[in-house]
C-alpha cells in the first residue's frame, strides 16, 4: 500500500493543457496576439515555393504563394468562407472540403490560437492517453472539431510542446482530396515576442514514410498590422 500511495497520479486533462500554455508563452501573451505573419519556404516532391502566411482572430486567414518571385496562387478563410485564386482570372470558391482544411489549420495551437482556447470556440479536447512514438512516451490529445474532423495532438513530457499531429486527411484537397494517413512533425522551437514557435513543420505519409511536405520559417511577425479586407479579396 505504501508503494501505492507513493505512485504519482496520471496527470489530468487540466494540467496538461496549462503546461503547454505555460511552455509556449503563457495565457496573456497568447491572447494578446491578434494577428500574425509567417514568412515561409515550402518544399514539395515536385516543386519549391515561398509563402506568406497571415492569421488574425476571430479565425481568419491568408495563405500567398509565389514561385521565382511571382505570385502563383492565394488560398484564403474570410468571413464568408473559403477562396481561392490560381494563377489567374479571378477568385473562386473553395470547396467545402478545402475550408473546412483552412479553418482546421488557424484554428489549431501553433498560430494564432492557444492550445487551452479550443474548447471556448467550440471544439472539443480529451484524453487520449500515452504513445510512444521513437523513444519518448508522449500525452496524447484528442481534438475534436465542431464540424467533427478528428486530430491527435502528441506532447512531449519534457518540454511539453506539441512536436507531432497525427490525422487522415487530404494535405492539399482540391489538387488531390484522397484522405491519407499523415504525421506532422514539428520542430526547431524558437521564441518570437515572448511566444514559442515551431520554425520547421514536416508532413509525412504514415502508409508510405515518405515526406509529402516540409515548410521551413523565416520570419514570424506578431500582430502586424493587417487590413481586415485581406482576408476577403485578391
């Protein structure tokens, strides 16, 4: 009985979402970022681009693309929904699909939200226990949507960042909307205006082991200026 009292209890729910909030900056500097810049290099299999993000609460955002210097494609979530423009004539209407991919992303810890705001903006977190993954024994969220889309979020017990999201889903869904396993590696941690962030983000195919995307920081920019007319037209 004595060794079993000794036994310290599983962390709850509670504690682990205020050691991530405390590890990546704390509640106040969290909320008191309104918006955010990105400056990105994204590779893929078949082709290097650069990209500007941009991320404003209540939950809207901006993604530009250019390759060589030119402007070749903007996805974007505005108050009305999702659109896109590709390279030419005007913009166009997301699909559900793809929105519903864009309001995943700006809503997830990591950009302009914290990871203890999922629940007040309607979506749900739970338990998901522990999984080793390599050789660290991680907490494992379970984030569930408003909309019902899934995705587990892993914690390392040391530094309690969030390093690795696993999920089925399509990483770009109006170029290819096959839902496959992916694992979003997160890592090269630096700190920003007395915010942590990830300056490196891999995405990997779990069925295959191959990398299908690697986005690499360059600057991060928090709350500049933005006119909320950016998020709503080209």
């Amino acid at each position: 009985m004595g060794l079993l009292s000794c036994q310290r209890a599983p962390l709850t729910l509670e504690q682990l979402i205020e050691r991530h909030t405390e590890a990546v900056g704390g509640r106040a500097a969290i909320e008191a970022a309104h918006s955010i810049r990105f400056d990105l290099h994204i590779v893929d299999p078949g082709f290097e681009v650069d990209g500007i993000y941009l991320a404003a609460r209540p939950g809207r955002m901006r993604i530009d693309v250019s390759a060589d210097s030119q402007h070749v494609f903007t996805e974007a979530l505005g108050e009305k929904g999702g659109w896109q423009w590709k390279g030419k004539g005007g913009p166009v209407e997301a699909s559900a699909t793809a929105t519903a991919a864009l309001r995943h992303g700006v809503e997830l810890p990591g950009h302009i939200f914290g990871l203890h705001e999922l629940r007040q903006r309607g979506h749900q977190v739970e338990l998901a226990g522990r999984e080793t993954v390599g050789q660290v024994n991680y907490h494992v969220l379970r984030v569930i949507f408003a909309d019902g889309y899934n995705t587990k979020l892993y914690l390392d017990p040391e530094s309690w960042l969030i390093t690795r999201r696993r999920d089925v889903r399509a990483l770009h869904p109006d170029i290819d909307p096959t839902p496959t396993p992916i694992e979003n590696t997160m890592t090269d941690f630096q700190h920003v205006d007395g915010l942590l962030f990830a300056f490196t983000s891999t995405d990997t195919d779990l069925t295959t082991g191959k990398t299908r995307e690697k986005a690499t920081v360059r600057s991060i920019t928090v709350n500049p200026p933005l006119d909320p007319g950016v998020f709503e037209k080209l």
